[in-house]
C-alpha cells in the first residue's frame, strides 16, 4: 500500500467545489473515478483545501493510498487520459506513510483577481470579477494589510466555526494591468473567508467603509458588517505549502 501525492489545477466552473456530493459533479468525485477506471480499485482521494463551487486551483495538492502495479509516471499519464479537460494533474509521486494533504499543510494561499475595465473582457469571464466602477485602491491596500493578524474571523465567513480563529501570515492588493490581484496566505481559512474579505475591500474602495472600520468588523464579529460575498469566479488556490 502506496501513499500518492499529487498537485493539480482545475476550472472550478461547471463543479460544485471540491467535495463528493450525491448529486452533483465535483473535483473529489471525478478524479476518484478516474482513479478507478485506470486501476479497477476505489479511493477516496483527500484534498488540502475544500474549495467551494465555481473556485478554480493551480496548486491544489492531494493524496491517496492504493496497492497499484503501475508505476507512479505511468498513473499519472493515465489519469491525465481519463480525465475531463478542465481538471490536470501536474505531478504525482509517493510521499511518506504519514503525509496528509490537509493535517500536514503548512499554509496555503488564494489569490483573487478583479478586472478594472469598462467592459468585461470575454476571454475572463470564467476567473475574473468585472469592476466596472471607480476604486479608491490605496484605501483598499491599507485595508488589505489589517487582515494580517491572528483573530477570531467570524464576521469574514457565512456560517458559525466552533474553531474560528485563524492566523493570516500575508494580505496584500497589488496592480497588475488592468487588474487589482489580492493574494492572502494563512494555514487554514473559514468558509467564504477569502471572498467575504475581497467584498469587504470593495466596500472600502467605493468609499461605503474606511480602512479602519475592518478592526471595528473584529471586534464586533458581526457579519452584517463586513462586505457581500464576493463572486467564485474570481478566486484561484495558487499553491499549498508543507
């Protein structure tokens, strides 16, 4: 018995996130299936991080155990052969008896990007917010820096955690183009977080909150404070560090 690691990518558009789900299509789902088609034995196939419906990954890393006579490049390149087109896997290689995607992550980190344009460019549709309207973008990046801290981030997150407080290790807005990318690392992030956080600075770019009132959100933990929950589209798990 083998215990594979692989790092993947996806189009999170036409699945209903990460997790199996009975009646909908999803990540989890398709590359268990891919793995029993290509070896005639089940798996359940463990995720570092449950991205939610319609988020995409770069750097989305897994693991599975299985007794397989293939070779690990010979797995690989026959998942790849099964597999729809919008998920790949990247890498795939035997990692330690006791690694586990999620339990032994370090920190992963998302980045979320918004395009500040007019018109929304077609091509973009499927991973980019269209921001039509006028930013105020240094208000935004002193806001983006507030987030780095370790707290009780309740107000960010659309359901109650019994665990809620998180360490977020890096917050930051940066111009790229025509684009604003807000990237955010942390060990581990509340349901919603990222993008609660993306709709919070929107709020401070419009002028609608100050920079300062994200520490009044904190304190407070009250979710009717902070922004809209921002569209999925826009947000990519980049990369999952160990």
């Amino acid at each position: 018995m083998k215990n594979y690691r692989l790092v993947l990518g996806y189009d999170g558009t036409d699945f209903r996130g990460w997790q199996r789900q009975p009646d909908g299509r999803t990540v989890q789902g398709v590359l268990e299936d891919a793995v029993r088609k290509v070896t005639q034995k089940r798996v359940v196939v463990h995720g570092a991080g449950r991205t939610d419906a319609g988020v995409h990954a770069v750097g989305q890393v897994a693991h599975f155990r299985g007794a397989f006579k293939l070779s690990e490049a010979v797995l690989l390149r026959a998942l790849n052969a099964v597999l729809p087109e919008d998920v790949r896997v990247f890498s795939l290689e035997e990692a330690p008896a006791g690694f586990d995607a999620r339990r032994s992550a370090r920190s992963k980190t998302y980045r979320y990007r918004i395009a500040l344009a007019p018109q929304p460019n077609p091509l973009d549709r499927r991973y980019v917010l269209h921001w039509p309207y006028p930013l105020e973008v240094g208000r935004m990046r002193r806001a983006a820096r507030l987030f780095v801290r370790t707290d009780d981030f309740t107000a960010f997150s659309s359901n109650r955690d019994r665990r809620p407080v998180r360490t977020v290790t890096r917050s930051e807005l940066k111009r790229s183009g025509g684009e604003l990318v807000y990237t955010i690392e942390a060990q581990g992030f509340l349901r919603y977080m990222v993008r609660t956080i993306v709709g919070t600075l929107l709020e401070v770019g419009r002028g609608r909150l100050r920079p300062g009132d994200v520490e009044e959100i904190f304190r407070r933990k009250d979710r009717s404070l902070a922004g809209a929950t921002a569209a999925a589209k826009g947000l990519t798990l980049v990369r999952v560090d160990y």
